[in-house]
C-alpha cells in the first residue's frame, strides 16, 4: 500500500525529456514508482490534464531569516518551490561575535528583513541548527557569505586583510563547509565585498576545493563594468580551481544593454578552457536592493552611521551631489543612466514615508521640492539607512537571452519586506517562466524550464536525490496546470499568489492541497550532499 499516488498526470520528470504520461507512487517519503500503477494508496491525487514534476529549487534567494519568522513559507510554496538556497551575495545572518552582531545586523536587514527572533546563533552552524529546529514547510540549504566573514574580521575597515585576518576569515569558512553549506557567496556590490580585491577573495577561495564547495558570485559591477567583473571573478576560479556560478547575471543600465551577449560568450569561453561556470537568471526587467547600493562607494566607509553622518555635512552633502551627476570610472554610476524615475521605493521603515512606497525618486523630489540627491540622502537619514528599491534598469531582450542560454538556472533572487510593495519577483518568479516564457514568447520548452528549475539546480547546489520523478528520489513534486500556470504579482500590485498550482508535497507530505496551505511542516535544512566525499 503506498502511502499517496498521483495518477493520470504528464510527468515531466526534470531531466528535460519529453513528459510521459503515468502516475507517481509515493512511499515514506520517497518516490518509489513511476509509469501506468496499479497499487492501492491511503491517499489518491487526480492530475488528470496536469503536470506532475520535481518541487522547484529556489536557488538563489534571501529567506535566511524570513523562513524562521514564517515557517510555512506560503509565498513560495505557492509557487512550486519546495527547496530555498539561502546565504547568496555574501549576506548572510551568521558568523558574527557578540561585538560585531549589530553591525551584521544593519548590514544584512535591508536584504534579508527584520525577524523577531533574537539571532540566538553564532556560528553557521549555530544557524543550520536553528532553521533545522524551527519547524518549517520547505526545504533550506545555504551558503556562508563573504560579507559576513570580513565583518566579523575586520568590520566595515576599508583596506586589505592582514595575514591573521585572512586565516581567520579562512578558518569560519572552513568552519561553516564543515557543517554543511554548499559553497561561499561574495558580494563584491556592497561594501565591504566592494572593498575586498580579488586576490583576496581567491585566497578565502582557496579552502573551497576540499570540500567540494561551489563559488557563487554577485560581481562587482553589473553595468559599465560588467565584462571585467565577470572576468574578474573567472580570473579567480580559474586560479583556485573553483566551479563558479554567477548569480542574477544581467546588463544593468541603458548604455550597457546587449553586453549580456559578450558576458555569455566569456561563460562558454571558460567553459571551453574546462572552467565548469554556470550563471542564474529572474524573469524581470527591474532589480530591487538597497538604496544605499546607488551611492557612490566611499560615502559607504565605516558603516551606515557614517555615511549618515557624511549626509549630514554640506560639503560631502555637495561631493554626492556631483558624483551621482556624472558618469564614473571607478564605480558603476548607474543611476546616471537610468535616471531617479527608475529608482522605486519599495519599503521604508517609519510610518511618516510609509506613503511613499511604490513611488519613484523624481516624484517623491518634485512632492518634496528637493534635488533627487538631496532626496534620497535625507530619506536615508530618515530611515536610518533602511530603505528599500525596485530598480528598472534591464532590457526585456537581455533577460530573455539569458534565460534562453543553456547553461542558466531559474531562481528569484526574492527579498522579503514585511511593509510596502516588494518586487514581484518574490510572488510570481517560477510561474511566470512558464506563463510568459514557455506558453507566451516561447523561449523555452515546458521540459527544459522544468530542468532549469529542478534538476540542474539540485545539481548545481548538490541537494542530493532531488529534483527528478524517478524511484528512490525523495518525494519534493508539484503538480500545476501548464494551460493555467500565471504569475499575477505586479509591481503595483506585488502580493498576489500565482494560479495554476494545486499540490505541492515537500518530503513525501502533501503542503498545498487544492491551492490551500495544509500546515504541514515537513521542510528540512539540507546540507550539501557530496557525491564524492563525506563531509
Ligand atoms: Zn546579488
Ligand atoms: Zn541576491
């Protein structure tokens, strides 16, 4: 007697074949037959007309405490997704020393959000502990994050690391793999990655191959400096002898638009050499970050108390004013080109902006009668430095291409705010794949946005034995209507679920029944599962 059969569905398994039709048998958690079944089952699933495949792998996105303040994680169950991969862009909530914790905290929040939970954790694994602890719907695995380490160091110091820094930032790196994460995350965006060279990080890089652990980047420009950034890091793979993943790869602002064709050429250049590099990719035109990340790099020196501090005098006041007026050479100025209009504010943190949430910076300057520059530094003192953003700086055709290119995974890239209007990204990112990319444009076949969702992320973030319909894989299936499947978050309109997506069963048990969250919490932390070791 099998525990739950899903019959009569088109089962698109994950490897990208052709769906086949059949039933999926489920047993103690695992999928234990697959084809035209027979046996009997307590629990009956109809997918008659619908798609029975692997649950989606969010592999890159920024839940790290979100997922302990709404452990049932309904956002993105709703979407399919039955696994997170947290800890990306060198943001994570762990390491920290009790002197360093508010520092981390401040860095990480405008990303990750504000949790209730007291961070009762020090250590990475400290964390795993919580998350494996605190009961949750979906499956999570993570990274250990740069900007976590270097602040625990060194905090926000603008300079490079000491020999003993660096063996300490080696050694919580170490600590964290030792435990179970899947690889290290730099964001070399944000201070202090911005203030990190790459020698430095391929020395940090350097602890990696012995545990298998993948490299995962956010480069250090995503606009004018796109081609040397993405050299950057492949410059420091090829050095280390590190698998590299590029993460939200994109040609940010208008005069770089149509690079992403160059930056994909360098991928398969070092594939070529016999460099393993892959890149991840969200179905949107507009980014979100923080606010802060506009401005230029050295006004982030020391921390956000210092950078309100330089806010508050007329004479650096003038110096932002003139830098974000012109074009840089030394920072991606992106803002320069885009213009304050595709800057939107996403969530703030008092109730007095609160109505200025899904606003652009040129409208909140003419409402306020202020210079967009002077606008955004006095939001930012208002805020204390919190201040969230949906950035229009993409073109629809550079997005498509890259979700087009074969060796490109889906994932979101979803920051949680509990107030205002997030990107919709967090809402819609996998249906849309097949609303707008599969049925619509005709990008991608079902088969191979399925693949791109399930089997070649779990791959990727050796999940183990995941992201395939095939007999002994644990039972993470959605089942969704390939007619129907549609994001309907906007970016006015954000919180929406999607439609199309009727069951999801996470390790064997059933988490969405009939669109509704059943409560189940069968998630668990997942620690990398390497095939070639036993760490
Ligand atoms: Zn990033
Ligand atoms: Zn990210």
């Amino acid at each position: 007697m099998l525990d739950l059969i899903i019959k009569n569905g088109k089962i698109v398994d994950g490897t990208g074949n052709p769906w086949l039709a059949g039933d999926v048998g489920i047993q103690q958690g695992a999928i234990v037959a697959v084809g035209q079944l027979s046996q009997e089952a307590h629990r009956t699933i109809d997918a008659h007309g619908q798609v029975i495949a692997p649950g989606f792998i969010d592999g890159h996105c920024h839940s790290d405490l979100m997922i302990l303040d709404y452990p049932n994680s309904e956002i993105k169950l709703q979407q399919g997704v039955t696994t997170e991969v947290v800890g990306n862009c060198g943001l994570a909530p762990a390491p920290f020393f009790p002197e360093t914790a508010s520092l981390l905290q401040t860095y990480v929040e405008p990303i990750l959000g504000k949790t209730s939970w007291e961070w009762p954790w020090n250590t990475v694994e400290q964390y795993m502990q919580t998350v494996a602890k605190a009961s949750i719907s979906e499956n999570i695995a993570t990274y250990v994050a740069h900007g976590a380490l270097r602040i625990a160091v060194m905090g926000f110091a603008n300079r490079p690391a000491t020999r003993e820094e660096l063996d300490r930032m080696k050694g919580l790196l170490e600590e964290g793999l030792r435990a179970g994460a899947i690889g290290f995350s730099i964001g070399l965006l944000y201070a202090p990655g911005s203030y990190t060279s790459r020698e430095e990080i391929a020395e940090l890089c350097s602890v990696l191959p012995q545990y298998n652990g993948l490299f995962s980047t956010h480069i250090r420009g995503e606009g004018n400096n796109l081609i040397p950034s993405i050299k950057e890091v492949i410059w420091i793979a090829e050095k280390t002898g590190v698998s590299l993943h590029i993460s939200h790869l994109k040609a940010a602002g208008k005069a770089n638009w149509g690079k992403i064709l160059e930056a994909l050429e360098l991928v398969e250049e070092a594939r070529g050499r016999g460099m393993d590099v892959t890149v991840d990719v969200y179905p949107y035109n507009a980014g979100s970050t923080m606010l802060t990340t506009v401005l230029p790099p050295w006004v982030l020196e020391g921390g956000i108390e210092c950078t309100l501090d330089a806010f508050r005098d007329p004479q650096m006041r003038r110096r932002v004013r003139e830098e974000l007026g012109s074009e840089q050479k030394d920072w991606d100025n992106l803002v320069y080109s885009t213009g304050w209009s595709s800057v939107i504010i996403s969530s703030v943190q008092t109730a007095a902006n609160r109505h200025l949430e899904g606003k652009h910076i040129e409208e909140i300057s003419e409402l306020r009668g202020q210079h967009p520059v002077d606008c955004v530094m006095d939001l930012l003192i208002e805020e204390g430095g919190k201040i969230s953003i949906v950035y229009f700086h993409m073109s629809d055709t550079d997005v498509k291409e890259v979700i087009r290119y074969e060796k490109s995974l889906i994932a979101s890239d979803s920051l949680h705010c509990e107030t205002g209007k997030p990107h919709p990204r967090l809402y819609g990112s996998f249906p849309r794949i097949f609303a707008k990319y599969v049925r619509e444009e005709k990008t991608l076949s079902l088969e191979q946005a399925v693949r791109k969702m399930t089997s070649f992320p779990v791959q990727r973030f050796k999940l183990g034995k995941r992201g395939l319909i095939v007999p002994g894989y644990i039972a993470d299936i959605v089942v969704f209507d390939p007619d129907t499947i549609s994001d309907t978050a906007t970016y006015q309109d954000p919180r929406q679920y999607p439609t199309g997506i009727s069951q999801v069963i996470v390790n064997g048990e059933i988490t969405l029944a009939n669109g509704q969250h059943t409560q189940a919490r069968p998630g668990a932390f997942i620690p990398a599962q390497h095939q070639c070791c036993n760490h």
